[in-house]
C-alpha cells in the first residue's frame, strides 16, 4: 500500500522493513522492532496532521504502511479522552510505542469462562511494549486529558484482514486481587 509518507515516517518504515526482514522470528524481532520504533517517538514532523485526527466515536486506525508483502503494518491509532478498545488478542507479534498522551493497558488470562486481570501499566511517550501471542489478552483506555496517538507495527497485513485483532473478549472481569 503507497500513502503520502512525511520524511521522517518514510525512514521509520524503511528501517521497519529491514529489522523484519533480517531479525529472527518471535522475541528477537519484537525487540529489534521495538528498537527500531522508539528513537521516531515523539517526534512532532512524524505525522502529518490528518494522521492525528480521532473520531468522536471511537478510537480511530491510520493505516500508514503496508510492506509490499504483507510481512508487516505500520498503524497509528488516536484516541480520544476516555476511549478505548474491546478486551482483545492479536493475530500476529505486535510492538507498540507511544507517541503523544497516555495509554493505561489493563492484562489478562481466561480461567474459565472469567476473565482475570493479571497486571497493569500506564504508559507515557517514547515508552515501547512487545506482544507475542498466544498469552496477550489486553485492554487499552486513554486515561490522559488529551489526545493519545500510538504507533502499532503487527506481523500482519491490517488491510487485508480489517486489523491485527484476532478475538474479542466479553467475558465476566475478575480481578485477581478478588479471588478467594
Ligand atoms: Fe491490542
């Protein structure tokens, strides 16, 4: 997929593509990916400011990149105050790094048929966190004042599958401070 790429978002997915390609499968790549992403945080020329723009909605997706081959997309998802996603899992490795604002994520395991949170973290900008599923059942809210945008690179062709989820989950919430 070919979008109108700033200077600095054309060396970022160039650097993308060439760590996907030439780490090894599984934790290294995610960390090598990771590695790749962080030093591009932050950075004001990154986005254009169409890529910035939530939707009064829900959070929103900008598809950004896509390789040629569908080994990797490149995402930058906003949300706006407040928002936030399903309780969910991933198709494919994930590396996310925040851009601007704040991301609270909330994790889980499925015992049963409850969902039991399992940890939490609130993660500012320039902070970088690496999914590698099975195992990776999350929720992220932005419980900042402002808008947060984040920078998402899955395993995966986001265009050809509607995006990187694989399941959402609806289950009754435990927290594991509550078991007996
Ligand atoms: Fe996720």
């Amino acid at each position: 997929m070919t979008t109108t790429l700033t200077t600095p978002l054309a060396a970022l997915t160039s650097d993308l593509d060439a760590t996907v390609r030439h780490a090894a499968p599984g934790l290294d790549r995610v960390d090598a990916v990771g590695e790749a992403l962080a030093p591009y945080l932050g950075d004001p020329r990154l986005l254009s400011p169409a890529q910035c723009v939530g939707d009064p909605a829900r959070y929103r997706q900008h598809v950004l990149h896509v390789a040629e081959d569908g080994a990797f997309s490149l995402v930058a998802l906003v949300w706006l105050p407040g928002q936030t996603t399903p309780i969910h899992d991933h198709l494919s490795w994930c590396v996310v790094g925040v851009h601007a604002g704040e991301e609270h994520e909330t994790r889980y395991r499925l015992d049963g048929d409850r969902l039991v949170a399992t940890g939490e973290d609130v993660a500012g900008p320039g902070t970088v966190t690496g999914l590698l599923p099975p195992g990776d059942i999350h929720r992220v809210t932005n419980t900042a004042p402002t808008t947060t945008i984040s920078l998402h690179v899955y395993g995966v062709d986001v265009t050809r599958l509607g995006s990187s989820i694989r399941r959402r989950y609806d289950q009754p919430e435990m927290s594991a401070k509550w078991r007996p």
